[in-house]
C-alpha cells in the first residue's frame, strides 16, 4: 500500500447490497464509520440509514472493475477507504489484483496465494487431505467415462469446484442424482454449462441441519483473535441449502480444533466461515466449504459479542485486539 493510502481509514466500500452487505454496513455505521456501498442487483443495503451513498457496480470484466475502483477512490479522495466484498467472486477479484487496488484502498482479503485455497474446492480438500482434516469422497471425472468410476454411496452430488459464472449449475448448491445414469446425464448437462474440469463429484452426508456446524474467525496471520462456533439447524432449500436460516452459537472443541488447523496452514488474515458437517457414520466432522468472506448468518456474531465487519475494520486501523469469543446459546433467524 502507498502512503497517501496509509494515511487514514476514513471510510469504507462495500461491494453488493444483498442482506450480508447490509450487515456490514450496519455493523460500521453504528460505529461512525462512513459506508458507500457499490450495488449489484440487491437493494437491501442501499437503503439503510447508515450507507451515506450508493454507486452501482458495472458489469464489466474484472479489469474494467478494477479501474472502476480506482478511478472511484481517485475522484472522490477515498485513499486509504477498506474494501469489503460480499461474495466469492469480489473476493477473488481483490485478492488477484491486490497490488494495484493496494495504492488506493485497504484490502480486507488475504492475497491470491492464500484466497485461491478457499475459492477453488479443489485447492481446499487438497489442503484438508494434506493436514489430515476429512472430507466428503469426491471425484474429479475427465471425462464421461470417468464418471464410471466414482466408488461413493447413491445419491451423490455434482457440484462445481469454482462459481466464476452465473448459469442453472453455479446457481445451484450442488445437484442431486440418485444413480449411475441420472448421474452421467447430468454430467453431461453440467459440462454444457462449465469447464468439464470444474465438475465436482461427491457423497452426500447423510443427516440434517442439526449435523451442519461452522467456526467463524477473524484471524491475524492464522491466529483466531476473535472467533464462535456455530449450528446451522436449518437452511433453505433443505436439501442442499444455499442459505442458513435458523443459527445458533454452540460449544464444540473438535470443530474449532479442526479449524484452527486449516487457518494455520494458511496463515489466514481476515475473517473466514469454515463449514463442516457430522458424519452419522463414523461421527467424524468433514469439511464442507471456506468462505473467506461475510457468510449469510455473520451478524450473529454482534449478537454473541464478535461484530466481525467492525473488528476486521479495528484491526485494520492497527487497534490492539484482545481474543475474543462469542457466547455460546444466541440464535439468529432469517425469515425466507
């Protein structure tokens, strides 16, 4: 980062407006620190009393994007401003263009080397394999035949490693197939969609939203400063839910302990969700997912006394940062 960029942090930039962005937005604004938000699609967030203006966000190409950004902190003296994103895809486009958007902004992501092991799924099991940490058994097919070979349990999913576009496949968590042929056809319906070597195929865990856990941390370096466990008991669609929708803060060590080996190896800096779920079989925690970014239930957090958007803001600032974890029995509900 430049030093005309280290000379404050007056403000911040959200990109996207969905209801996590609304969070984030609160969660500054409560605390006097002046919020832009960049919409996308959603509204939710352009109209909260704390956002002090609104920018739609081109749909562009990521290089567009990028000037687009520093041609905003250019004209409007946001140098030094911390840029929140709220998906993967803002997430990502940070991380690969962090040296150009640093002389400008505050980057609360990690850097490509280090976001790319939780953006491309097959990065992150490769990594759980090597610490040891389970995983669904998952298949990664070349081609129609190899599909042949998956040697996991009906029903199975297909799920794409990575959500760069937006079609009928990435929209969906994952896709169901109860046998071997629904399973090849809808293969082949996915490689129509996506790059054949993105298509994921894995076993589904057996069980529901009671068996579904989470850490979410704010770490400096792979070190939790700030962190709380938590159950997803209910998700929608139920199946294979793209949304929580029922949250409670809970105790489990084996979860945290898991996590904590993951965000080590990585060395992570910012916050980050890591998803795992109990397997009835064996009774074993498989992971799921990573998202290193606001994940849909993060205002929870407020709620059990770790205000992660506000925290990553403070740590940014240089602020010291006690260890801090989230009181166990607070719910969070999202009414769908």
């Amino acid at each position: 980062m430049s030093s005309r960029a280290r000379e404050a942090t007056d403000g911040a930039l959200v990109l996207g407006s969905d209801y996590k962005a609304l969070g984030i937005v609160r969660s500054l604004g409560r605390h006097g620190v002046r919020v832009w938000v960049v919409r996308d699609e959603h509204q939710l967030a352009n109209w909260s009393r704390y956002s002090d203006r609104s920018i739609p966000w081109p749909a562009s190409r990521e290089a567009q994007r990028v000037e687009f950004l520093l041609d905003l902190a250019r004209r409007n003296a946001l140098s030094g401003w911390a840029l929140f994103p709220t998906d993967d895809e803002t997430a990502a486009l940070l991380a690969r263009n962090r040296e150009a958007l640093g002389e400008q902004y505050r980057l609360t992501v990690p850097g490509w080397d280090v976001l790319r092991w939780a953006y491309d799924k097959r990065l992150t099991y490769r990594l759980a394999s090597d610490l040891g940490v389970d995983r669904p058994r998952t298949h990664y097919p070349r081609n129609r035949e190899d599909v042949l070979h998956f040697e996991g349990e009906y029903p199975a999913i297909l799920k794409p490693a990575i959500r760069a576009e937006f079609n009928r496949f990435t929209a969906s968590k994952a896709w169901r197939a109860d046998d071997e042929r629904a399973l090849v056809a809808q293969y082949l319906e996915a490689c129509a969609l996506v790059d054949p070597s993105l298509i994921m195929i894995q076993e589904v865990i057996p069980g529901g939203g009671d068996r579904q856990l989470s850490y979410a941390a704010l770490c400096r370096d792979g070190i939790p400063l700030a962190s709380l466990v938590a159950r997803r008991t209910r998700q929608w669609p139920m199946d294979f839910g793209r949304a929580s929708t029922y949250v409670e803060t809970i105790d489990a060590p084996d979860v945290e302990a898991q996590a904590r080996r993951l965000l080590a190896a990585l060395r992570f800096d910012g916050i980050v969700e890591v998803e795992f779920k109990r397997d009835p079989r064996d009774d074993r925690l498989k992971l799921l997912d990573v998202n290193a970014r606001v994940w849909g239930w993060h205002t929870l957090g407020r709620r059990a006394g770790v205000d992660f958007p506000y925290l990553l803001w403070e740590l940014m600032r240089g602020a010291a940062m006690p260890e801090l974890r989230g009181r166990t029995g607070v719910r969070w509900v999202r009414a769908l």
